[in-house]
C-alpha cells in the first residue's frame, strides 16, 4: 500500500484535517513493522509485482512542509524511505497558504483559493491572513535531507502552484507540469513522478504528465492500476484504524 500524509505536528491538539501527531506516525510506522510489512520506496514498490505489494508498504508526503525537516531525526530513526511531492513555489518561496488552518477558520475563502486558477489565487493572496500561513522546505532543505537521509530521500513533482488539474484548462496543465520538471529535474533524489495537487486528474492531464517525461502519474483514494494514475491511501485514516481494528 501507498500511504501518503501532510503536515507532522508536535501533539494532537495542533493537528488540523489530514495533520497527524508525529508520536502517532512513529508508533504507526512501528506497528506495521512488528506486523512483518517492509517499508520500500515508491520505486520499488511499482516495480513489484501484486504478490510482493500485499506485504509492502511505502510513505509518501505532499506539499513540501517544513515539518519533515523538523522531524527527521524520527524518520532517520524509522530507517524507512520516503518521497515528498512538491510544489515548485512552495520551495521557491519557503512558504504556502495553509489550506487545513484556513479551512477550519475561513471555509468560504478556502473553498475559492482551492478551485481557483494561477491569477485568481493571486488576487485572493493579499486577502488571507498572515497566520494562514505555513513554512514549507527550500531548495536548500532538500539538499539537506538527501544528505541526511541518503537513499531513503526522494522528491517528485507536486504542481508549480499546487492547482487542481480539473478547475484550469491544458494551457495553465501544461504550465503547472512544465515548470514543475524543469524546477526539480536533475536534483539530487529527484523521481519521475508526479503527483496530481489534490489528487484530481483528467485524461487530458494524463496525457501531458506523460509527455514531460513522467513515468508515474501518482493520485489519492480517487486513483486506480493505470500508470498515470497510481491510487494511494490516507495514511492518518489507515493507521487511525489499524490503531482500533488492526489491518485486514
């Protein structure tokens, strides 16, 4: 299974939507360990074949939050791989808009930042709170990560400015995958996948993923067995109830 997480947070009273407590994510990682699943890389993971997968699990975050470098004496403790998707101006900058915070206070302005497009999002920019706000990684937290973390770090594609794929037309498509590769292509731990921002994909962004030279096209629960559309699973949801009912 491909599991994939946001934003790691000190305790459950920071957590907001998808967060998840970094003591929860270790003795998660933990349990699946003890019950004899092996932890891959997301390479690895698609090279294996249906049988292997059953007992194989892979980690995966979104967004580029800085909250990996935070934490990632945990993660080198777990000694398990991970790829982060990122988008290019989050990086850039070493700062986006917190959707889940914003969610939680201003669900009306979240819900038009979410569905707009590059010239609306910078129009609605000046209107949204400094505290909505949140640190991401910068080129040089990448570097910093590959050299902690070695093999166990890799990077993929996570849009230019983390638009939904269905809410643009393919001009604004193209834009978002074309300045995506050419930001992260090249540098160290960088992979050819890309994961479509929140999950949403069409087969027109389908196609022009695969035309830039993405061999994987990487989705969430809305995703299926196709290459350009690899399914994954919330890992807050899974491990929440692997904690209560164990993993069928």
């Amino acid at each position: 299974m491909i599991l994939y997480f946001h934003k790691l947070v000190e305790s459950e009273q920071d957590c907001i939507s998808d967060d998840m407590p970094v003591s929860s994510f270790r003795k998660g990682i933990l349990s699946l360990l003890a019950e004899g699943y092996s932890f891959v890389s997301l390479s690895d993971y698609l090279r294996s074949s249906a049988g292997e997968k059953e007992n194989l699990v892979t980690v995966t975050f979104d967004d580029a939050h800085h909250s990996i470098v935070k934490y990632v004496e945990v993660i080198e403790e777990l000694d398990i791989p991970i790829m982060v998707f990122c988008p290019f101006f989050n990086v850039k900058n070493g700062w986006a808009v917190d959707e889940a915070k914003l969610s939680s206070e201003h669900s009306f302005l979240r819900k038009v930042y979410k569905q707009s497009g590059v010239l609306f999002r910078w129009v609605c920019a000046p209107f949204i709170p400094s505290g909505f706000y949140s640190k991401c990684l910068t080129f040089d937290d990448l570097d910093f990560l590959y050299k902690r973390l070695g093999d166990n770090f890799s990077i993929g594609g996570h849009g230019a400015f983390h638009i939904k794929h269905s809410v643009i037309n393919s001009i604004s498509v193209l834009l978002e995958v074309g300045l995506s590769r050419a930001a992260f292509k090249g540098r160290k731990g960088f992979c050819n996948f890309y994961s479509y921002p929140y999950g949403h994909y069409s087969s027109v962004s389908k196609s022009i993923v695969k035309k830039f030279g993405y061999r994987y096209g990487i989705s969430t629960e809305s995703g299926g067995e196709d290459d350009m559309c690899i399914r994954r699973i919330n890992g807050k949801t899974m491990l929440s109830r692997f904690f209560s009912e164990g993993l069928k």
